[in-house]
C-alpha cells in the first residue's frame, strides 16, 4: 500500500485501526487462528472450484472429440452410388 500511495512506513504505522484497549496474548492467538481459518476455507473453496472447472473442460474436449470422430467416420464411409 504504502508504495502505491507513497507512504512513508512512519505514516503507515498510524493509519491502523484501534480495535481495543487492551489485548491479550489469547486474543492474539485466536484472531490469528481465526484467520488462518478463513484462509484455509478460501483456499478449499477455490480448489474445489478449480476442480469443478476442470471437471468441466473435461467433459467439454470428450464432447470435442466425439464431435470430431463422428465426422471423420462420415468423411471415411463410402458414398453410395445409386443406379438410375
């Protein structure tokens, strides 16, 4: 942040909020417990949605190549001549 906005680390150790008096060795570990949590939860969320997409590319190629097998199949059969 502070080399976007070109704050000096002076200035930036005072734009923080103040969440309470007083705190706790406790309460430290609990919010950083709390917080790896919810990274851990973000980073399972977005594994199981790389998961479901690639599920998804998957079945999308299959489709592709039945599509284009079928084709070569109608390109290879024979025509047949009919006799007038």
């Amino acid at each position: 942040m502070e080399r976007r906005f070109r704050i000096e680390d002076a200035v930036l150790k005072y734009m923080t909020v103040k969440l309470s008096e007083d705190i706790s060795a406790e309460e430290i570990q609990q919010a950083i417990g709390d917080i790896a949590a919810r990274e851990a939860a973000v980073k399972e969320a977005a594994e199981a949605e790389e998961a479901a997409n690639e599920e998804v590319v998957e079945k999308v190629v299959e489709k592709v190549a039945e599509k284009a097998a079928e084709k070569t199949v109608e390109e290879a059969a024979p025509v047949k001549e009919t006799e007038e």
